[in-house]
C-alpha cells in the first residue's frame, strides 16, 4: 500500500486557506447587509457645485460656436506694452583674468552673469551700466554690455 502525498503541513495549509477564505466571503456578505443608501449619482450645477439632483437645463448658459477661440486671444493694439530690452545696472564683480562677471539689474536687483564675448565696454566692479538679456544655458546672461 502506498503512502498519501499529502504531509501534515499540506493539510494544515489548506485549512488555513478554506478558512481564510470563508472569513472573506462572511465579511463580504456583512458589507453587504450593512450597505446605507446613499448618493449613487452627482451632478454638477452650473455654478460648479456637487449636487444629488439633476441642473435645470433653463440655467444653463447657450454660447454660440464662433464665440470660442482656441489657443491665444489675439492682443489689441493698445493692450502692447512697449518693451525696451535695454536695461540698466551696477557690475557687482567682475574678474578681467578670467572674463566674466555679476551685473546686477536695478529694476529688480537680480543677478545676471556676463562674459567678456558679451561685453563691448572695459568694466570693473561698481561701474554702472546697460545691457541687454539673453537666454543663457543656466540662466539670463548680460550682453552688449556698455558703460554708461
């Protein structure tokens, strides 16, 4: 006669499994008894609040097709700002060895970075003068630096 396969700890992880399993389905029928009626549908109204009950489609605003525009609104003319790019600053530090230095912008006392490709003027440190900015790989750059 040949012996069962089946070892002590097989059958007990098998009851543990059944019973794990019967636990389940016992929690699962619970939540169901247990189950409140509550809101199974939202709606939105037109003012952008939740609510249980539908909008009235009376309130709903009618916007013509035309009346959309996708991407930028065009500018008007007199909305354009003039834009000088020159502005004007005090060189914070600069290294003459090395080529480069600080500007700092008066407007809005930031710190931009020159180098001496960008500089049309001799400059030291404290000079006061006006550049222009340029994307940088780090940042803004100072260029067409001059002495004013």
């Amino acid at each position: 006669m040949a012996k069962s396969q089946q070892t002590y700890s097989k059958k007990e992880k098998e009851k543990a499994k059944l019973k794990k399993r019967e636990e389940k389905q016992k929690k699962k029928e619970a939540r169901k008894a247990e189950k409140t009626p509550g809101i199974d549908f939202v709606y939105v109204d037109h003012n952008g609040n939740l609510t249980d009950t539908p909008p009235d489609p009376s309130l709903k605003p009618e916007i013509e097709a035309e009346d959309i525009v996708l991407g930028i609104p065009p500018k008007e003319e007199g909305e354009r700002e003039a834009f000088d790019p020159v502005r004007n600053g005090k060189v914070s530090f600069y290294d003459s060895s090395k080529g480069f230095g600080f500007i700092i912008d008066d407007e809005n006392n930031e710190k931009y970075f020159t180098h001496v490709s960008g500089i049309i003027d001799e400059i030291t440190e404290n000079d006061a003068v006006s550049f222009e900015l340029e994307k940088g790989q780090r940042g803004m750059n100072a260029v067409k630096v001059q002495k004013i």
